[in-house]
C-alpha cells in the first residue's frame, strides 16, 4: 500500500478527482488480495445476475482469461459494431481508452459504457493530440485550395474523430482502411491520415500510390518538415506516428524464420512498416490474421507478427497447426485491464462514472464513425 498512502499525502482535497482514482486504487487493491478463481467466480457470478443487462467487450489483444470471460472479442472494428447494436444497459470495454469512447459514442442513450482501467492509453492515439493537428490542418489550408479529407485512424482521441466528422472526414480501422481511402478519395483530391504513418503507407500502397504521392507530417518539424510544393504534389498526407507493438517487428526477424523453417507462413498487422509488410506472406487486421490461421492446412507452420496474447490463443485455437510468434511484443496498455479491475467494475456498475464526452465532441465524432459503420 506504500504507492497509495504516497498518493493520499499528495492529493488532500476529497473533492479533487485524483482523490476518486485513490479510492478506486485502494479498493481495488483488495481485490488484486483475492485467488484469481475466487475473483473469475465473482466476474461470472455477476455476469449470471445482469444477464442480457451487461455485455462485455474485449479486445483480441486482451490476456486470454480476459477474453474468454468477454461476450464478444474481436477488432476495433468488430467491437465498433456491437457497440452499436448492443442492448442491454451496461457496456464494459476491455480494451484502451479509445476504444471506450468509441463504444461511448456509438451506443445507446440509455446505456452506460465503462472502462476497467480508465488509465489505459494507446500511445499510438497520444502521439497525435488537437493543437499539433488544427495547426497541421491550417498549414495545409495555406498551402493548397485542393480539397482535402481528414481520416482518422481508429485508434485516436474521440476529439479526432470529431475533427474529421465536422471537416467532410471519417474513421478507418486497419480493416476497411482501405475503402476509407476510396470513400475520401471521390470526395476530395488529397487525404491527410492520422496518427500511424504505416498503416497510412500500406494501404496507400495497395491502391498503387507511393513515392511522390506520400509524403510524412512530422509534428516535431517547422511546417512538419515538409515543403509547399511537396504538399502540392502529394495525394496522402501521413502523419509521423506509430504503434509501439507493431514497431518490433524488423526484415531481419522474418528473414530469421524463413531461413530456419523453409516454407513456414508469415503474416502480420498493417501497422508494421512497410518492408515487413512487404516480406510478408499476408498482411491485415487482427480479424484477418485470426481468419488466416484459421485457414491454413492442418500442420501448417506459421509465424505471426502482432501482440503476443493474441498469438497465444491463436496457437491454443489451431492445435493442428504451429503457430508462433514473429517476436514477443506486448501492448502494455492492453495488459493493464486484468481480473481484479473487471471484477471491480462489475461490483460497482452503478457507482463508477461512466465514459463521458462532451456533446460536440460526440456529435462530430458520431457523424465520422457513422461514416466508416456505412461502408460496403
């Protein structure tokens, strides 16, 4: 408890909200006590209550016993959509915070959407924030009376999509990124995608633009580093971001495993860079590298460049197969959701806040996420 009473000496003031995350610090600290068995029959004693009242969400890259206690698991993409279509009158999220918004967004006015752990970020998502892209989008507004389309990538701030839904623009996952392009491309001439530069540079790619056509904002740089007549030329407009997870995996280590197992398949997540894309046998979202698995012939080897806990239960799923990881890469801020805290927040549903957003930010980031929810 050392970390916590440190914590109280900080923040006196009872009304301060760091003090409620102390409180639901030490409360949780009681159930972090408790035998994980004692702690799953609490999770499925409570889910047995609720009923139809409660549905759980959960990420693929959730810890297996995570994602076995969740009613539906799947992609930003798949979850989207039950958030969407969900009944019931509490939606938990397993996943990052992102994602909660989403599902905030999308879900009904009745229901409550919660998150278990409120701290778990996506540094891909923070790698981009409000002032860094209105003064990008300014800049370019400069620079070129072409039209352009903000996407954003799934994995932002709700602040985000609601600046592409109130500029013409939509949400993509790495699963119809792909059709997000076409969809910006019969509206505008020049698309400019945030945060991760790699799924922006892959999908590109597929359609046939590269070189010239792609060009990087870096943030960090006067005018992104980037000049006038680059943006001019260019048709996308790539932000300078990245996913951690994805990053760790180089050439070298598909190289590695081909030379050691000949013949073996190697797939990964588009937003690896483009050279392990590129070497790859087959790229996509995690739904697609769930469904390539699956596919393979029985004895099949196959080498997988995503989070590891998704991997793990590719391989637990697919026993006639060999299943195994391209490197070890985990998302630590997917691994912050754990038993203790999903049990927390069943046992108190109807005390904890719920994931908010202020109304215009909702409506904008509605009007973006119902774009990308209409594409076929």
């Amino acid at each position: 408890m050392s970390i916590l009473l440190g914590f109280a000496a900080r923040h006196q003031n009872a009304k301060d909200p760091d003090v409620k995350n102390f409180n639901r610090l030490a409360r949780l600290d009681e159930y972090l006590k408790l035998p994980e068995n004692e702690v799953v029959e609490r999770i499925l004693s409570k889910k047995a209550e609720l009923g139809k009242r409660l549905i759980i969400l959960g990420h693929h890259y959730q810890r297996p016993r995570i994602a076995r206690l969740s009613d539906f698991v799947g992609d930003s993409f798949g979850l989207s959509e039950k958030a969407a279509k969900a009944g019931g009158d509490f939606i938990v999220f397993c996943g990052v915070r992102f994602m909660a918004e989403s599902a905030a967004i999308l879900c009904q006015p009745h229901q409550k959407v919660l998150h278990p752990d409120p701290d778990a970020g996506c540094p891909m998502a923070d790698m981009a924030n409000m002032d860094q892209v209105n003064a990008a989008w300014k800049a370019l507004e400069n620079w070129t009376g072409s039209k352009k389309i903000p996407v954003t990538y799934m994995n932002s701030t709700a602040e985000l999509k609601a600046f592409c839904g109130q500029r013409d623009g939509i949400v993509c996952t790495s699963s119809n990124a792909a059709k997000a392009f076409d969809w910006a491309f019969s509206r505008g001439e020049k698309i400019f995608f945030f945060p991760d530069e790699h799924l922006g540079r892959n999908t590109a790619k597929k359609m046939g633009i590269t070189g010239a056509d792609v060009v990087v904002w870096d943030p960090a740089k006067t005018n992104g580093g980037l000049s006038q007549d680059e943006v001019k030329r260019a048709r996308v407009i790539l932000w300078a971001g990245f996913c951690p997870v994805h990053m760790e995996f180089k050439l070298k280590d598909i190289q590695h495993v081909r030379h050691f197992y000949p013949g073996c398949k190697v797939v990964v997540h588009p937003e690896c860079e483009k050279e392990v894309v590129d070497a790859a046998d087959a790229s996509g979202s995690t739904e697609f590298i769930v469904k390539y698995v699956a596919e393979l012939p029985d004895g099949e080897t196959v080498f997988v460049g995503t989070e590891v806990n998704l991997i793990t239960r590719l391989a637990q799923d697919n026993p006639r197969k060999k299943v195994f990881k391209l490197q070890r890469s985990l998302c630590l801020t997917m691994y912050q959701i754990n038993l203790a805290n999903l049990a927390y927040t069943l046992d108190h549903l109807d005390e904890l806040e719920p994931v908010e957003l202020s109304p215009s930010v909702k409506a904008g980031a509605k009007t973006a996420l119902d774009r990308m929810l209409q594409l076929v």
